[in-house]
C-alpha cells in the first residue's frame, strides 16, 4: 500500500506539465527548446516551491520515474533537466534519491550523455553520488552490449564515455576480463587495450567486433565501407563524416533504419542528389517505406508522415533565422556556378568537378521524386492505427472555412466594421484600391503576401490539412470519437466512415458542410444542452484572435486577441462564451473529469487559461509530438 501524497497539488501539476511540456502552464510550442531556453532553472520553480515546507520530500523523484517509465513523455530533456535540478537544490537525501533515479532513467548513452550535461550546466556533478551512478551504468550493462553502445555513441552533449570514466574514478571487478577490456578501449585506445589485456580468450569476442567498428571508421573507400556495413548490420552512427556524402554507404545504411529515422533523413538524401527517380538509393527507400515489418515496429503517427511529405514536396524544413540566412549565403554562391535551364526551369551545374562543401547540397534544386511522394502518401494511410487507442470519449471539432488553407489576404475577411475613421486622401485611396484588387485573386509577383496559410513551426503544412490529419488519426483509431464544425448556429456533427475515408473525401465533406465563425465554448454548449458525454473536446482553429469577426456582444468573457478572461459583469447581460468557465458548467452537469484542448495551428498568440484550471491544454503550432502529447493529457498524464 503506497503512502498518502503529501506534496501539495498544484505543484504536482506544474511538475507533470513541465515533463509532458517544457512549461509549467498548459501550454506546448514546438520546436527546439534548448534554442528557446526551456532548460534554465529560472523555467522550473515547481521544484524550489515543492522543498520549502519539506525538504525531504522525495515525491517530486517518483513522478520523474513514473513518467519515464510510463513513456508518454515526449523529450528526454525535461525528465533530465527536472532530475538535475532537483540535485542542485536538495539535501543530501533529494541528492541520493535522484542519483538513483538516474541510474533507471538512463539506459542509453544518449540519456546518459543528456543528463550529465545538464549536472555540468547546474555546476553539480562529480561527487560520491554522481561517481556511484556512473559506475552502475558502465556495470549494469552485458560487456558485448557495453561494447556496442560505447562504438555506436563516443560523445554526446559535450560528454564523452572517455571523460565519464575518468571523472568518476570507477574500478571493476579483476575478473569481468571483459568489462576491463572494454573500459581500457574507451581510456585507452584499441592498440594499448590490446596490450594491456593479452591474449585473453574472454575479451577476443569483445577486441574483434572493436576492431570492426574501427575498419569502418578508417576506411577511405566508399564500397569497401558499405560492404562491412551490410556485413555488420551497422547503423548511421558507426559511419564516419568523410563518407556520410558517399551514395554506396548511404545504400548500406538505409535498410538497418527505423522508419522514423528514415523520414527525418529523405531530405537530407535528395539534397546529395540520391534520389533521381532512377537511382538505387530511391529503390531501396521506396522499398523501405513500403515495408509492412518495418512499418508495424515503428509507432510513426501520420502527422508525422505528412509534414514530412509537405516539406519534400517544399524543398524546406523549419530553421532558424539564423539557419535560413546561411542557407540563402549558400545559395547565393551556387548560383555562380549555376545556369538556369529555361526548358527544365531548373538550375544546372556548369561544372563537373565537385568541392567537398558543395556534395551535401549538389542535388537540392531538383524537383522532388514523385515516386517517392507517392509512397510518403500511402504511408500516411498504414499509419492510421500504430498508436495504442486511448479508449476516452472525444468530440473534435474542426474550423474548416478558408482561412485554414488560403492566406489570409486571399480570403473574405468576417471582421466586425469599425469605427468610421477621418476621410482618407486620394493617394491613400488609390494606395488601399490597388491592394484591394488582389484580395480574391493570385499572389502578386514580389509580393510577400502568403498564397497558403501555415501552420506555426511547420509553415510547409496549411492548418486545415493538419487538423484533417489528427481528427481522422483520432476518428480511426477510437471507437468513442465524434467529428463536428464550426457553424453560425454552434457547431454541426459530420458523418465520415473511419475504414475508408482518406484525406482528400474528409476534406471534401467537411469544407461542404454549414461553416461559421467559431466560438470557442460552442461544442461544450452543444454538449451540454444535448446531454451528451465526452471526455475530452478539441477544437483544431488557426489563431484564438478571430474571435474578433463575432458581433461585440458575442465576445463577453474573452479578454484582448481571444484570450482568457473575467466574466462579464451581470448587469450588462451579456453571455459569458469563455470555454473554460463552459467546461467548468459541464462538469457540474455532465463529465467530472472533462478536458479541453485547444490547437491554434497557426499563431502562438494562445492562452485559453491562466494556468489556474486544471484539464486544459493551449498546443501552439503543429509537429511530429503533437499526438502523443494530446493521448497523454487525455490520459491524465498531467493536468
């Protein structure tokens, strides 16, 4: 029988949401947080405000493990960065509790490698605790396996196996002649280890498969190199950096990749030129994605496959500024060595003779292989039911006018009229009637106008096709899901067959039905008035701030750009159309534990809740976690 809890709720909830989120308010963005600085201690207070009144208190550590082990988390970097901070700030018992917990979280020398960054980031570290932690990982593990993980991973993080052995100050049993072996490697070297060990008949095994790993890691010749690949079953992070440009290695390592890495990677092999609609590399790929064993190993969601798709068909991946600006440098100096063909409409190299900088990017401004694409879009329909359904009952409801996939300047805009403002001039007249001219037509040439909408992060994927995508994953999978759009009148059920229903057919009957403007608490109306019963509501949107087209009394309870606010006063008689106060209503009546989930798909401008209210979650933008992310709160994972 467990303990009774004794750590105060809300600071259980900031803690989860942290682990599940990367903040402490039910809120998720995509993207890379250690970019965006997530992983400061400043960003997790939780843990300062769960040590005040007991110092002691080792339930903060239990929920770290529990979350790992229950593997609804979707990065590792906030269950590492939880685990460090909570050394740096408690006692000597926090500080052996977590160093266990360590020793379970951290099972692959990536895990390792990440939180052992994050202890030299906190300036903690290299005591007895953290010693007796490294020892337990370096000695927990088989001395083969030790061996193949320590020459498919050197050095992660700014961590190396060589600096963790030597920090740590471990020493192993006389009589694991294997583990020693394996150990002297990494301190060592190969030659030295040898010497050391002698010809012993226990380390033979372990020296052999070493010394493979070290072929493949000298090798200057391509062939020879993808022949020991294939040979071996080794994966990408055997393969050195001077023959990551070769074709041959590239067709060596493609079969041993699981079908997640194998998406993360298309670009970067069409951007080498591998993937001519007549190349072995296409072959092979196509023939990996198709593969029905692979396929059924991964838990790859179909989201995931279509941003893929959308940023192949684009030529583009989501990068920083500071990327994006290097990559038009880069492009710039190609062209110098370019010539544009008018027939192809494509640019050709006038050169023959390739320099190293220029093998990874020799092939980018080819056109996408539509066989390829063609296989990414059959993908996405083997993948409908990989993820485990989660068996609550769901209502999805979805905004689907045009907006959701055209850019805005080329839709109707629903904005309430406003004030009349002092007559304009006739240069100004003329000015706003020229851009006007445009609004329903094409995109102007030079104009920074955006002819599709963009989803936040992933700006390759319009809004309306991603929501299409996780409703139909949602619809497919759970027997208890309800589809429904945004109308005038609240919302509208739509009827969609889950068993043959793809894409392009939920989208033609979905843009088809009576759309309107969304309010946001509609569906729990609906829900409540109908006595239905649902677990959770989700509403797919582009951006919170259309609730500026609603008339002026139609807004009461939101606060400036849609977001949460105070009820509206009594007196005014103005209906309160906040979601959060609806969902409250709901529970009262219906659902106790009801939950809401709002995805603003296209702004990062949401805040549907203050953080005081427990079952609601802001998802800003779209990407490859987002699935995971909404199964977890739907399951309680965090609050």
């Amino acid at each position: 029988m467990t303990s009774p809890s004794t750590l105060n709720p809300t600071i259980r909830k900031r803690v989860t949401r942290y682990l599940h989120t990367g903040n402490e308010l039910p809120k998720y963005y995509p993207g890379c947080w250690e970019t965006h600085k997530y992983f400061l201690p400043e960003k997790l207070t939780a843990i300062d405000a769960g040590l005040i009144n007991e110092p002691n208190n080792l339930e903060i550590v239990n929920i770290i493990v529990k979350a790992y082990k229950d593997g609804w988390y979707t990065r590792f970097e906030t269950l590492a960065f939880a685990l460090a901070k909570f050394i740096s700030v408690g006692t000597d018992t926090i500080k052996e509790a977590c160093y266990k917990a360590a020793v379970e979280i951290c099972n692959t020398p990536e895990e390792l490698m990440m939180f052992n960054k994050f202890t030299r980031l906190l300036q903690i570290g290299n005591g007895r605790g953290w010693c007796r932690q490294i020892h337990e990982w370096y000695s927990r593990k088989e001395p083969m396996e030790l061996a193949k993980e320590i020459t498919r991973v050197r050095a992660r993080h700014g961590r190396s196996h060589k600096t963790l052995i030597r920090k740590s100050h471990a020493k192993y049993d006389e009589n694991d002649r294997a583990r020693n072996a394996v150990i002297k490697y990494v301190i060592h070297g190969l030659k030295r280890a040898k010497q050391l060990c002698g010809n012993d008949e226990s380390t033979k095994q372990i020296f052999d498969y070493i010394q493979k790993v070290e072929d493949v890691r000298h090798c200057e010749d391509a062939a020879h190199a993808a022949a020991m690949i294939i040979q071996h079953h080794f994966t990408l992070d055997h393969v050195p950096g001077h023959l990551m440009t070769s074709q041959e290695v590239w067709n060596a390592v493609l079969p041993e990749l699981p079908l997640s890495q194998l998406l993360s990677h298309i670009q970067r092999i069409h951007n080498m030129g591998f993937l001519a609609s007549d190349s072995d590399t296409s072959a092979i790929l196509i023939a990996q994605l198709s593969s029905q064993d692979l396929i059924k190993k991964s838990k790859v969601t179909a989201i995931e496959v279509y941003i893929t798709l959308c940023n192949y068909k684009k030529n583009s991946r989501p990068m920083s500024y500071a990327k994006a600006k290097v990559a038009q440098d880069k492009q710039t100096r190609r062209r110098a060595r370019q010539i544009f063909d008018t027939k192809t409409e494509r640019w050709e190299w006038t050169v023959t003779r390739r320099h190293p900088k220029e093998l990874k990017n020799w092939g980018i401004d080819q056109p996408p292989n539509p066989e390829v694409i063609a296989t990414l879009n059959k993908l996405i329909d083997h993948t409908w039911l990989l993820t485990p359904p989660t068996n609550v009952r769901y209502l999805i409801t979805l905004d689907m006018r045009h907006h959701m996939f055209k850019g805005r300047h080329f839709c109707k805009s629903y904005s309430v009229a406003k004030k009349p403002k002092k007559a304009a001039t006739a240069s100004s007249q003329s000015t706003s009637g020229a851009a006007g001219s445009n609004t329903e037509g094409e995109k102007p040439e030079g104009s920074k106008k955006h002819l599709y909408a963009e989803c936040f992060y992933n700006k390759s994927v319009t809004p309306g096709h991603a929501a299409i995508v996780l409703a139909m994953q949602l619809l497919k999978r759970e027997k208890n899901a309800k589809l429904a759009v945004f109308t005038e009148e609240g919302i509208q059920l739509v009827s969609i067959e889950r068993n043959f229903s793809n894409i392009e057919e939920a989208e033609f009957v979905l843009r088809k039905a009576n759309l309107g403007r969304v309010q946001l608490d509609a569906p729990i109306e609906w829900a409540a008035k109908n006595n239905q019963n649902f677990d959770v509501f989700i509403n797919m949107i582009d951006r919170p701030t259309r609730y500026m087209e609603l008339d002026r009394k139609a807004r009461g309870g939101r606060s400036c750009g849609g977001r949460y606010g105070t009820p509206p006063p009594p007196s005014k008689e103005i209906v309160d159309h906040c979601p959060v106060r609806a969902l409250e209503r709901y529970r009262t009546k219906a659902v106790s534990k009801a939950k809401l989930i709002v995805l603003s798909l296209a702004s990062h401008r949401a805040k549907t809740t203050d953080g005081s209210h427990e079952g609601v979650l802001d998802i800003i933008g779209i990407d490859e976690h987002v699935p995971k992310l909404m199964d977890a709160f739907a399951l309680g994972q965090f609050e």
